[in-house]
C-alpha cells in the first residue's frame, strides 16, 4: 500500500534536471520532483508520494481528499493521541 497526498503546485523549476517543484501542504512547504509529470503547471494540485509528483489531479478530488485527511486529525487527541471514534469498541493500548 502507498500513500499519496494531495498538494498545490507553487513553483516549477523545469529548466532542471530532473524538473524540481514546489509545493505547498497546507501551509508546510515542499521541494519535489516532477519527472513523473512534466504536464504540471504552478496552481495544479498533484499527488505527492516519497518526494515525487506521480500525477496531476483535479481540484475537487484534491480538496476532498485534504477534508478527509483534516477530519483524520481532528479526531487526534491534545497530545497527539488518536481518539477512538465508536467508544462502544475497545482498542488495545499500544
């Protein structure tokens, strides 16, 4: 299984290679590569995997995907701890 999460494109640097991009998570800035999608252009979103843009997505996939990454972490207690959604279903301690 892998885990690809969604980023706006802030800047291209294709005049390198391989081409080099910017991100930005919400804030959180990235450096990526973009070899896999040389199509992306600065305000498309792409699904970022270990550094590297492996496609380019659409707006409203990207969104809905941030949402449900955003509810994940508001489920996360004050010191990071995940709280359990069904308190009817007990969870081993780690």
């Amino acid at each position: 299984m892998c885990l690809g999460v969604p980023a706006k494109l802030v800047e291209v640097h294709a005049e390198i290679d391989p081409p080099m991009g910017r991100v930005d998570f919400g804030g959180i800035l990235k450096d990526v590569c973009l070899a896999y999608t040389p199509e992306a252009r600065v305000g498309d979103y792409v699904l970022i995997h270990v550094g590297f843009a492996i496609s380019r997505i659409e707006p409203e996939e990207a969104e809905e995907t941030l949402r449900f990454l955003s509810e994940i972490g508001a489920m996360a207690g004050d010191e990071g701890e995940a709280r359990n959604p069904n308190p009817e279903i007990r969870t081993p301690n780690p």
